[in-house]
C-alpha cells in the first residue's frame, strides 16, 4: 500500500517544505485589491506583510474545488494507491466541509481527515501522517488515527493590533478603538473547533506571560498523568524579523525545560486575520 499525505498550507508547510518532507500542499489562496494569489506560489510573506501594512485591501477564501481537486487527482496518477488529506480545522473554515463533499467521488482513494487542527498542531498531525503512512498504513486507518487524536492538542495566539481582527469582522470597531488607546492586547484560544476569548492583557510582554500561563496551566490540567514523552511544545508566529521569532521561541523553550520547542510561521491566509507581529504556543501529542 502506498499511501500519499496532502495538507493546505494553513499547516506552515510551503510547496518547497513539502517537497523535502514528500508531502503535497494546496496553496491558501489571498486575495490582495482584488487579485488571487497563492501562498508560496506566488505570495511571499515579505509581499504580504508589506501590502497588509500599506493598507492593501486583503480577504481569504477557500481553495477552488477544481484546484484542490487537480492536485487530488495528479497525486493519484503518481502511482499512489491512496491518499489522505489533511485540511485546517472544519471549525475555523469550510474548507474541509467542501473538501468531505468532493472526496465521495473517489471511491474511497481519497480520505479527508477532519483532524481540528492548524498552524503548527495540525503540521504535527502531518507528520504523523507520514510515520504511519511510512508503516504502511492505508489513507482511511491514517484518518481514523488523527481523527481519534485530534483534540490531543491545544493553541494559545496573542495579536499586536485590533487592526485586522476588526477588519475580519470578529470585533466590533468599538471595541479596536478602545483597546488601541489603553494598549489592550486580546489572547485567543483555539480549541479544536472553536475560536474563542481567553484573555486580555496591556502590553505585549504582559501578553506573552499570559500565554506561557495558559499552557503551563494546561500542563497541570489537560496533561496531568498523561504520557510525557508523547506530548510536544510548538511556538508559531507572523514576525517580520526571524530574529523576533528566535527570541520568541527561546523565551519559551526557557518556560519549558526539557523540551525541544519548535517554531512555525503562521501562514499569510492567517495572518490576514492575526496581522502582523502575533504570537502563538501551543501543546499536542505525537502519535
């Protein structure tokens, strides 16, 4: 059995990451005054955060059915007898949904695992992926496996501005208004399927204590009696200087003892939403 993985790139994963792991990638789509683009196609972050940051006018959408379904399709011809894919969380976009709905016209060659995850949680749900798929497990037991598992993780992301978050329309203008003059920075947990308030904080230093709290505090809680030796710390960010995310993920990695903290940029598709400068942490378990 040979079974191919497939993710979009929500995961962190570009089309030149992917090929050096052997793992095939839609590319988000983000359309900038009105022209698509494809992260990591022709998207660079550079060009985005430069757009974003002159007041370009920037939305997301759903990868087209034709394209998601082209790379489906050339996968299969590959020679692979199988594939499973591995979208971001049916709780933050309907993209999974849409992609369930074309996968019924594979016959059970193309398997969609709706594994509640993004950012660097659902790049670990790929790797795991290709360690059983390197087992040779058949795409339909990969998505039974990340499927069980899919809540074995958790993220915390805390934004610089209200800017983009307002924007997006998931706060009031009210409310940006009010918290760009008091510095109020809001910290947001991703739980699976949802989307949620954790906390607030003045100031981002404030805000990255705030967040190593949250997971610390999920170390005591969610992790207590759990199999240490399975469960990873990630760190992920849209800094627009490597050395901002270095620091960041060193800051953490000193929080966490013991562990080796890896860090991912958030893809362009999310930063639309985060804007720049946001950071993020987080758990998850390794299969």
């Amino acid at each position: 059995m040979k079974t191919a993985v497939v993710t979009d790139s929500n995961s962190g994963i570009t089309a030149e990451l992917g090929r050096e792991l052997g793992v095939y990638v839609v590319p988000m789509p983000v359309m900038i005054d009105g022209k698509t683009y494809y992260e990591g196609v022709n998207l660079t972050q550079e060009a985005f955060f430069q757009s974003q940051m002159s007041g370009g006018d920037i939305t997301t959408s759903q990868p087209s059915p034709g394209d998601v379904m082209d790379l489906w399709e050339r996968v299969l011809d590959e020679g692979y007898d199988d594939l499973v894919y591995i979208p971001m969380s049916s709780g933050l976009s309907n993209s999974c949904a849409s992609a369930i709905i074309l996968a019924r016209d594979y016959d059970g060659k193309v398997q969609v695992a709706d594994n509640h995850r993004i950012s660097v949680t659902q790049y670990a749900s790929v790797l795991d992926a290709l360690k059983l798929a390197n087992e040779g497990k058949n795409a339909l037991q990969i998505k039974e496996a990340l499927e069980a598992a899919a809540y074995d993780a958790s993220i915390y992301i805390a934004v610089d501005t209200l800017e983009f978050l307002k924007k997006g329309g998931r706060i009031t203008p009210a409310a940006a208004a009010i918290g760009g003059v008091l510095n109020i920075k809001p910290i947001l947990s991703i739980q699976g399927d949802r989307l949620d308030a954790y906390a607030k904080a003045r100031g981002m230093k404030r805000c990255q204590a705030k967040l190593i709290e949250a997971l610390k505090n999920d170390f005591k809680e969610r992790l207590s009696g759990a199999d240490m030796s399975k469960v990873r710390v990630g760190t992920a960010g849209s800094f627009r200087r490597a050395e901002d995310a270095e620091a960041w993920r060193l800051e953490v990695s000193e929080a966490f003892p013991g562990f080796d903290v890896v860090y991912g940029n958030l893809g362009c598709s999310i930063a639309t939403h985060t804007g720049p400068e946001a950071r993020g942490l987080g758990f998850y378990k390794v299969l």
